[in-house]
C-alpha cells in the first residue's frame, strides 16, 4: 500500500511481517529507476532509502494508514522493516492507452 508524500511515493517493505524483506525491495535498490502507472499516467521515478528521519515520519504514517503494519514489525524479529521513497526523477512519458483511443476509453461514434 503506497503513501503519498507531496510528489514522492513511499513503499513500506513490511512483507507482511515475514523474516526476509520483500523480492521488490531488493529489485528497487538494485534497478533503483522505475515507472509507475496510475490513472492512466505514467511517471518515472529514483528509489532511495528512507532517511532514519524521514524513516520514523513515514513509519508512524503508514501505522496510522494501515495499523496492521504494527503487527507486522512485532512478527518480523530483528529484521528492520525498509521504507523506500520514490521523486520524480526526469521526464513524464506521454498517457498510457491507445493513442488513438479518446480519453473516455470508448471510441467515438461517427
């Protein structure tokens, strides 16, 4: 479940409490250049680690968001629980879709 901070999408890597962090955690801080799609949108972002800062910050967001994530921490032992955070990193592509398709997602009648 992201959390929004501003423009910067922050993932919590809580494998839902599991001993080992998530397959996409060690994929983002190995291929730390993404893009995400939403809405019919696309944006290119940079992963980085949550300073411990901003690790705390976002931490209390997510258990407020979601307070599963409490349990989740508890169950995992010693393993630190990651938070990555993505910036918009470069240029938007263009919309997803068809390009010939109108925004609606039907096409026009004639």
């Amino acid at each position: 479940m992201p959390l929004l901070d501003g423009e910067a999408v922050v993932l919590v890597a809580s494998a839902f409490g599991n001993k080992h962090h998530p397959a996409w955690y060690h994929n983002l801080r190995a291929h730390p250049r993404v893009t995400l799609s939403s809405d019919r949108r696309q944006a290119v972002y940079l992963a980085r680690p949550a300073t411990s800062e901003e690790w705390n910050r976002y931490w209390s967001m997510a258990v407020a968001t979601y307070p599963g994530y409490a349990a989740y921490r508890a169950r995992c032992g010693e393993r630190a629980i990651p938070i990555l955070v993505l910036t918009p990193d470069g240029p938007i592509p263009p919309p997803l879709g068809d390009p010939g398709m109108p925004e609606s997602g039907k096409p026009a009648s004639g």
